[in-house]
C-alpha cells in the first residue's frame, strides 16, 4: 500500500521468514571470515608464504570467484524451480559446509579453511539469484524500495552481528571462559546458526517457478553469455547491474583493508578492526531505510549519484584523517577514541556505508522493476558474475598498488578517484540518473513539492502530459514528480542558456519554435514528438507557448490538437501552483531575480484524469489545468 511503512513487512509471512533466512546467512557468513581473518592477522598466521594482508586479499577473492565461475547455473535454476525448496537446501548446504568448517578450526588447517571459505561462496553464488528474484514475485512495485532497503540493512546489521561475535569468539575471554579453543568456539557458533537459518527456510511460503520448462544450460562459459545479453536487453538495467558491481568493487576495496589497516596505521587491535567494519555497518544499514522516505515510496534513481558524491569525498577524508601510521598503540577501543581525529574516522566510515545505501537501493529495486520477469533470476546471476569479477578485480588491484609502495590511506584516494571516474562515465550513457538527481535535489531543498494525482499518469504507454507554465525549473519539478522519464518540449531560446542548455539536452528534451520563428524546427520538433509516442513515452508540453509574465495561465495553443491528430494518445492535464514569485520566475525585472524568493515553499503540483483522445481540444485542456491549479498562483 502506497505510503506504508516498510516495517510491516516484517510482520508478514511473504517477507519475514524470507528475511530471517537470508539475515542468518549474512551473518554466519560474517561470523566465518571476519574469525577467519582476525585469527590470520593477529596471530601471525603464513599459508604458502603469504602475510596477514596478502592473506585478507587471497581470502577475498576465494569467497567472490564462484559468483563468477558458477552464477549462471544458479541464475537458471533459480528460474526453474520453485524457490522455498531452493531456500531449504541450500541451508542444508550451509549446515555441512559448517560442520566441515568447525573441523578444520579445531585442527587448525588454514588451508583447508580456505577451501571451505571458497565453497561457502559456492552456496552464496547458489543463494543470490533466488533471493533478489523472490522479491517481486512478493512484494508490489511500491514496495521494492522498502523491501530491497531492508534486505539490504538486515545484510548489514548482520554484518555487524557477525563482526561482534566474530571477533568475541575468537577473544580470549570466551576460550578463558569456556575451556575451549578459540577455534573451537568458533566453529559451534557456526554450526548454531546454519541450524536456526535452516528452521527459518522451512516457514518460507511457496513461490512459483517462473519458467519451469527452461532446460538447464551446463556450459557456465556459454550460459555466462546469454544472460549477459538478457541484462543487456533493458539498458537501464544493463547500467544499473555496472553501477552496483562498481558499488561491490569500491565496497570490497575499501572494507577487505581494514583488519591492516587497524594493525599497521592505527596500531590497533582485534577490538578497533571489529569497530570500524561495525561504524561502516550501521552507515549501510541506516543509509538504506532513509531510501525509502527519501524517495517517497518509489525508485528514485536521483539518490544514485548522490551516494557516489558521498563515497568519493568520505573515502578521499578517510586519507585525511590519518594518513600516516600512529606510533602510540591503542589496547582498547576506548584508548582508540580518546586519539585526535578517531572519531572522524569513525564517521567516515559510517558516511561511506549511508551513501553506499544511498547508492545500491535504488539500483536493486531498478532491476527487479524493469527486468523481464522470466528472465529475472539469470539477470541477477549475471549481475553476480560482473559484481564477481569486480570485487575479485578489486582484490587484485589492491594487492598490486599495497604491493608497488603506496600505504593503506592512499589506497583510499586512488578508489576514490576512480568511483569518480567510473560514476561520470555511467552518468553519461544514462543522463535519467544525472537529471533525477537534479529533480531530486530541487524537490527536496528549494521547494517543498506536494504532488497528487499521479496514478493519472499511465504506468505504461505513450501519453502527452500538459501543463501551465510558470518558471524555469518547471521541466525539472515535474520530472521528478513523475516516476516515469519524460520528454519536454521546450523552446529553443532556452536551449541557449549555458546551464539549461546542458540540463535539457541531457534530459532530451525537444527544442521548439514558432512557424514564425522557424518553420523547419517546428516541423522538426512535431516529428521528435511523434517518435517518442510511436515509441511508448511520456512527452511534457507547455501549451502557453512561453514562461507567464504575470503569473496567468495564457491561451493555450492549438499544437497540442495537431499532435492528437497525428497519433491518438491520452492526454493528461497538469498544474503547477506557488511558483510565481519563486526565483526563477519572471515576477521582478523579467527574469531570474538577484534575491531568492519562495525558497522551500510548498509546491502543489496536481495531475488530472487522462482526456481520451477523442475529446481533446486546447480550449478544455486549457480550462481543466486552470481549475487544477485554482487560486494556487
């Protein structure tokens, strides 16, 4: 239901024990690598000569290879076969996998704890397909974000679970309290939540399989291709899977440091590794429930580049924070705190988690919306392989530049740097997420927007939205009003003005001028129009013809019959009120004014019933948007 909170989800069976299944995965995940890795750095632990750091990397990309080599077999039977079954075996999975596990704790063979290490990310690679697609087979389209917001914060309160208990029970305190071996109380702890994950798996409720008659591709190299291509089907979609495996890439880059980066430049312990990853955690986790109310219960794509901004800037203070190793060391956490400048890396690290949140939700909740849903599951696989092979990539770059002489802290500016690089570039194959962010921007700090009316606008199919016309940030406030991408037409002198000009040729909008003016850009423009509907899009028109420059709504002209006529399509009336007076309306000296005003005003912005085709004129178009608008200047 439009507007419910995300948290009653959790009270339901066609999300809880889903929920609780793959939270209990999280985590022992977590429990598994994070003692895993605290045992190898902190009692100097060598495998085949390597170190503690190069140890952290190796086991990093261990757990990250099978997403690549074996997504594509789970992708399809993901899709086969009917998913609480899936849930099921793939905890029993998890069950022996532990069992072997906690054996070789006991007798300390590392390398096989390595190898286990690689098959838990066999039953991960397993697990990952089935969970992104159970989602929209449960959950409606208004409720993805708030969905995927709490799988992806219970994955990191889990994490923070995991680093907690990972950490203790390999302390001294329990082994001293129990009798028992470090790597003993380890490997019950494990054995103990595969248990409860596989009690959780059972309540989950059937889900039909999406395409039971699909036959089972076992060539992973050619299987790897077609899903691929499926991804690459929606090119929305297509960026969107680039855009969260880069999240993975930076994500893993900068996490998989820091047990070294505790010990050689904060001169730490166990104790102050267990506390960053937990301040990181807690970042994600609260990151992702703001997505929902920042985005109004919808897929706001605008939060994307505002969570890459925030990487980069945090990462790049991280540097700044410490970027030398500390010669004092620190026994405690409460000796960590008491430094200069701990607590701003504290909450750099909580930063990078929000904005990471900020950064993937939307991106998830993309995907399972735009993807085809027979496909879905492979499309996640291959979202799994490229995130796979950017995170193994991410292990290898880290190894190569730690390995050619930079620090830890340099290590953060040069993945800053580059998620700098690669966000730009995504932005500029797919400009929707640069002008939502924009919009989002707009709607969220100069104005106050209150839209209604916007199931008016077909969820689906071409139609012509029309719309009185008071300022120069009009295109923007309804685009991000609207969950659809909409075309604008616009007229050409706007195109001239350096900022708009980027603005609305990023956004495609369509340049337009009078016959007058320019007959052949008319002719062009009405053309551009037609294309965009033959092709099943929204196109914004604003039939004064101009900017007001009295605030009155102007006789409508009669373009919008023309375009009717040539290709019948509903048109949905809208109207914008309180905005005469704003700053970039023409109140005061014709243009844009010196002073602001109307900074963080209530914006009304309404939409009307769609007008069948057949009944479509300028003059009761023109009437319906100035009874929408009322009094409302």
């Amino acid at each position: 239901m439009p507007g419910s909170s995300q948290f009653k989800l959790l009270g339901q069976r066609r999300f809880a024990p889903f929920f609780a299944t793959q939270f209990l995965g999280a985590l022992n995940d977590n429990i598994f690598r994070n003692g895993l890795v605290i045992l190898i750095t902190f009692q100097g632990v060598l495998v085949a000569g390597m170190n503690h750091t190069q140890l952290a990397n190796v086991a990093a990309g261990l757990f990250i290879l099978p997403f690549f080599l074996f997504s594509a077999t789970a992708g399809q039977l993901a899709d086969k076969y009917e998913k609480s079954m899936l849930f099921r075996r793939i905890k029993t999975l998890e069950i022996a996998l532990m069992l072997l596990a906690a054996f070789a704790l006991v007798s300390e063979s590392y390398p096989l704890l390595l190898l286990v290490l690689f098959l838990m990310g066999c039953q991960s690679t397993m697990f990952g397909p089935v969970k992104y697609a159970y989602l929209p087979q449960k959950l409606d389209d208004d409720e993805l974000v708030g969905g995927n917001a709490l799988v992806e914060s219970g994955t990191y309160v889990a994490i923070i679970l995991g680093l907690i208990i990972g950490g203790i029970v390999v302390g001294n305190e329990i082994a001293a309290g129990t009798g028992l071996s470090k790597q003993a109380v380890l490997g019950a702890c494990l054995i103990a939540v595969a248990l409860s994950g596989y009690m959780t798996s059972r309540q989950v409720p059937r889900t039909p399989a999406v395409d039971p008659t699909l036959r089972i591709n076992w060539n992973a190299w050619q299987e790897t291709w077609r899903i691929i291509q499926y991804a690459r089907e929606e090119r929305s979609v297509f960026l969107s899977i680039l855009g969260i495996s880069w999240f993975w890439f930076f994500g893993s880059a900068m996490t998989i440091q820091i047990p070294a980066y505790t010990l050689e430049i904060l001169n730490g312990n166990e104790a102050i590794t267990t506390c960053l990853l937990t301040a990181f955690a807690v970042g994600v986790g609260i990151g992702s429930l703001l997505c929902e109310r920042m985005s109004g219960h919808r897929i706001e794509l605008g939060l994307v580049p505002f969570g890459a901004i925030g990487l980069s800037l945090f990462a790049i203070d991280l540097y700044f924070a410490q970027p030398d190793a500390n010669s004092l060391a620190a026994a405690s956490i409460e000796a960590f705190l008491s430094r200069s400048g701990s607590w701003r890396i504290l909450a750099d690290l909580a930063l990078l988690g929000a904005f990471g949140g900020f950064y993937s939700v939307p991106l998830y909740a993309l995907i399972q919306k735009r993807a085809k849903r027979q496909h879905l599951s492979r499309i996640i696989a291959a979202n799994n392989i490229i995130n796979a092979l950017l995170m193994v990539s991410a292990a290898i770059l880290s190894l190569a530049v730690l390995r050619s002489g930079f620090s830890i802290p340099e290590l953060f500016v040069i993945i800053a740097v580059l998620n700098a690089v690669v966000a730009v570039y995504i932005f500029s194959l797919l400009p929707e997420f640069l002008m939502r962010f924009l919009a989002w921007i707009v709607i969220n700090v100069v104005y106050r927007l209150r839209p209604t009316g916007l199931d008016n606008i077909p969820s689906k199919g071409p139609a012509v939205v029309v719309c009185n016309h008071v300022s120069f940030m009009d295109p923007v406030i309804l685009g991000g009003s609207v969950r659809r991408p909409m075309r604008f037409v616009m007229w050409y002198k706007i195109f001239e003005i350096p900022l708009l000009n980027f603005l609305f040729k990023t956004a495609k909008a369509i340049p337009i001028a009078s016959a007058k003016e320019d007959k052949q850009l008319m002719d062009e423009a009405f053309e551009k129009v037609d294309a965009e509907l033959a092709a099943g899009n929204v196109v914004c028109i604003f039939p004064e013809g101009g900017i007001t420059s009295d605030g009155e709504i102007q006789r409508f002209r009669p373009g919008i019959e023309k375009i009717i006529q040539r290709r019948a399509v509903p048109v949905v009336p809208a109207a914008l009120g309180r905005l005469w007076g704003s700053w970039f309306s023409r109140r005061r000296s014709g243009g844009i004014r010196k002073i602001p005003g109307r900074l963080f005003a209530r914006v009304p912005v309404s939409f009307g019933k769609p007008v069948p085709p057949s009944e479509v004129t300028a003059e009761k178009l023109e009437l319906l948007v100035r009874t929408l608008r009322g009094d409302t200047r």
